[in-house]
C-alpha cells in the first residue's frame, strides 16, 4: 500500500473521456471487449506492441475493444504517449509511486523507470504527464486485458519530432527491453495515438492511409516525414516512431485490427479525427 508520501498522480480525464467511477466502467469497458471478440478472431500470437486510440469512449471503444479483444497483456506495460499540452521534459518519465484510476491503483515500475532514464535520453518527469490524458484513458482497458488486475506501468510522453533524439532514445529503450528479456520478465508496449483530426470522414481515412501505410513498412522516419509533409496530425506519430526505430532492424509485421472515423458515432462526416487500432509484431 502506499504511503503518505508516495507520488500519486489523480486522473484528469475521469468522466469526459471515460465514466468515473467502477461501476460504471465494469458496465462500459467489458462490453466493448466482449464486442471485438464478436467480429475479430484471435491474433495467432500475442502481439510485442499494440496502438490504441485514446478518445472518449463513445468515439473509440469499438477500437480499443476489436484490438485488445483477446489481449493477454503481461503484468509490466511501458506506454508511449503524444505530448498534447507543450508541458515538460521532451521525454519525461513518471518518476514513481502510482497512477489513481476508478479500478485502483497502477504503480510505476520504479526499477525500469531508473534503467530507463540511465541513458541520458529519458528524464524523470511529472509535467510533462500532470494534464495529459493520453495513457490514463487506456488504462481501464489495460486492466481488463490484463486479467482484471491493474498492472504496473512505465509512462513515456514523447514531447519531440526530433529523429536524432528519437534514434539515440530508441537505443536506449531496446536496451531496456533487451535487458528485462534476459531477466525474464515479461513487459508489454503501447503507443497511444488518434490519427489525423478535424477535416472531413474521407479525408482523414486518407490520410490516415498514408501514415499506417509507412508504419506497416516499419519506416519510422517515413512516418514522420508524410506526417510533415502531408498535415497528417497524427498526435502519435513521435510515439509511434520511437517504437519503430526500438526495433533496431528486426523484421516487424503490423495489422491494422480496426480503423475509423469519429463520423461512425457522432453522424458528422464534416469534421473527423480518425482512430486505428495495431497489433505489432516483431520476429525473434
């Protein structure tokens, strides 16, 4: 349990973006679930790395359903997330103690936490994560997917579209995971990310189209530039591409379990944010 002193960071998403309380989300989050094992069948191995969307749940649930619907994820999560509000470190990490949610409390992997920010790419971070509501909407899925238990996480906003500083960070993170894998211990990654906001259904599933064709090509830098060039405001695209560029040049297959617009449940095709939902998989 923790103590008085230990950091606790409160939601700050909690019924806009998701309901507040656990009864609620027992009633909301299961269904979704429930929902994409109806129409998706089960990938043929856990996925290294997953993408969730991380709107409001009317917008997105669908999508976080379909992608984790058969998702057994391990007990340790590091999540990427977009910088939404220009606050903090480029990539700050949450230093320790836990993160508040309607189901409990997610404590932070201290001990990766402390690998991690080792490399000089990574800072321990609170700004950066005080009002960003990026990783605290998935959480309530992760809890379910992780066998109703909430796991231990390693939060990451990733504040900068700098492709040095996101290589030299990604060696620093496959270094982390590298490790963790020869001590046995099992850790998930997700990126959070919406795709690209505010223009019409059509235009936001093309260029959505764009960025998912480079990230199913494992081109983290080709990601990033259609993104530039392109107006793809993608929020995840720096998250993303970290992800990518930790591979260090093994093959990665990626499935796009699920993709659609805001239009689906709101009826306005006029202005949209598009959302994708990607199982990763990496060859050993």
């Amino acid at each position: 349990m923790p103590t008085k002193n230990t950091l606790i960071r409160p939601p700050v998403a909690i019924g806009r973006f998701y309901p507040q309380n656990k009864d609620q989300l027992e009633n909301v989050v299961p269904v979704y679930l429930r929902a994409g094992q109806a129409v998706k069948k089960p990938p043929q191995q856990e996925p290294w790395a997953y993408m969730l969307p991380h709107a409001g749940y009317m917008y997105c649930g669908t999508v976080l359903g379909a992608t984790l619907a058969y998702a057994h994820l391990p007990e340790t999560l590091i999540i990427l997330c977009p910088n939404h509000t220009g606050r903090g470190k480029p990539l700050g990490v949450w230093p320790e103690g836990a993160w508040q949610m309607p189901l409990g409390l997610f404590p932070i992997a201290e001990d990766i936490v402390d690998l991690l920010t080792e490399g000089g790419s990574f800072a321990k971070d609170t700004l950066s994560h005080a009002n960003e509501h990026s990783i605290e909407v998935l959480l309530p899925f992760c809890y379910y997917a992780c066998g109703e238990k909430c796991p231990s996480i390693v939060p990451i906003c990733v504040g900068t579209h700098s492709s040095p500083l996101l290589h030299k960070a990604a060696e620093e993170l496959c270094f982390v995971l590298t490790t963790l894998a020869k001590q046995g211990r099992s850790v998930g990654v997700i990126v959070s990310s919406d795709m690209n906001h505010y223009e019409s259904h059509d235009v936001c599933m093309a260029k959505d189209a764009r960025a998912l064709e480079r990230i199913q090509a494992a081109d983290a830098d080709g990601l990033l530039d259609v993104c530039a060039k392109d107006n793809i405001t993608m929020c995840g695209a720096a998250p993303m591409a970290l992800l990518l560029m930790s591979a260090l040049g093994s093959t990665l297959t990626t499935t796009i379990v699920a993709h659609t617009s805001s239009a689906e449940a709101s009826g306005n095709y006029r202005q949209t944010v598009g959302y994708a939902g990607l199982h990763i998989h990496k060859a050993s």
